[in-house]
C-alpha cells in the first residue's frame, strides 16, 4: 500500500483548479453513523479545489481551496437535510472527489498545475510501484 510518504511527494495538491462554469458535481455526504450517503449539486462558476489524495483507482479527494464557501455548504447541507431526514443531525462534513472522465471533460481552468498531471498522478497510483489500488 502506497505510504503517506509517496503520496505527498507526488504533490497532489499543487494542481489547483477553479470551475469555468457553473457546474453539477457529485460528493459524499458523511454522517457520525455507519453511512455514508451521495449527492450531487450545482456548483458556481470560479469554486476553486485543491485534489488531495486518492480515493480509487481513477479518482482523487479534494478540497475547496478558497476561504468563501458558506453559500455552497449551506445548500449542501440544506438538500442533505431533505434527503437524508432522519440522519441530518449526525451530519459530520462533505467530501469533494475528480475522476479521470471529470479532468477530461469538465469545465476547468487551472491556476496551477494541470489536467494531464493530474492524470499522471492517477496513473502512477495504480503502477505497481504504488500498489494502493487493484
């Protein structure tokens, strides 16, 4: 399994991106409970992120890069609080993912780094170098 070590030496975070247009992305929805739910929502034009780490195989976690989000997190928490009713109250955060299809075709405009490391990275994830992924 690929060590933390590995990970950061890749420097996932360096590819920083913003969203070119107002765009519906998908993310999880964690809960102090034995579940972990899913939603998707409409995410303004200029939302910066910051990929992380790897999630699966053509995935990676990330984070928004910007101090202003309260807006989005109260939708998100507001569509969480209509769809999962009866768990809103154990609500513990959202996380934030990219797959290798979403590089290829999102509306994105990076202030660093770029798609194709980003790409890179994924790819070096699954070598048996970084044996983290089947």
């Amino acid at each position: 399994m690929a060590t933390q070590e590995q990970i950061e030496a890749l420097k996932i975070d360096e590819n920083v991106f913003e969203l070119a247009e107002d765009t519906e992305l998908e993310y999880l929805v964690h809960f102090a409970a034995p579940f972990t739910g899913g939603d998707r929502c409409l995410v303004p034009k200029g939302t910066a992120f910051a990929p992380h780490s790897p999630m699966r195989g053509d995935a990676l976690y990330m984070h928004l890069a910007d101090e202003d989000n309260e807006e989005l997190f109260a939708k998100m928490e507001a569509q969480v609080k209509i769809n999962y009713e009866n768990l809103f109250t154990r609500l513990q955060g959202f996380s934030f993912f990219i797959t290798e299809e979403q590089l290829k075709t999102l509306p994105l405009k990076f202030r660093s780094g770029s798609a194709e490391r980003l790409l890179d990275i994924m790819r070096q994830l699954r070598s048996p170098l970084y044996p983290m992924f089947p």
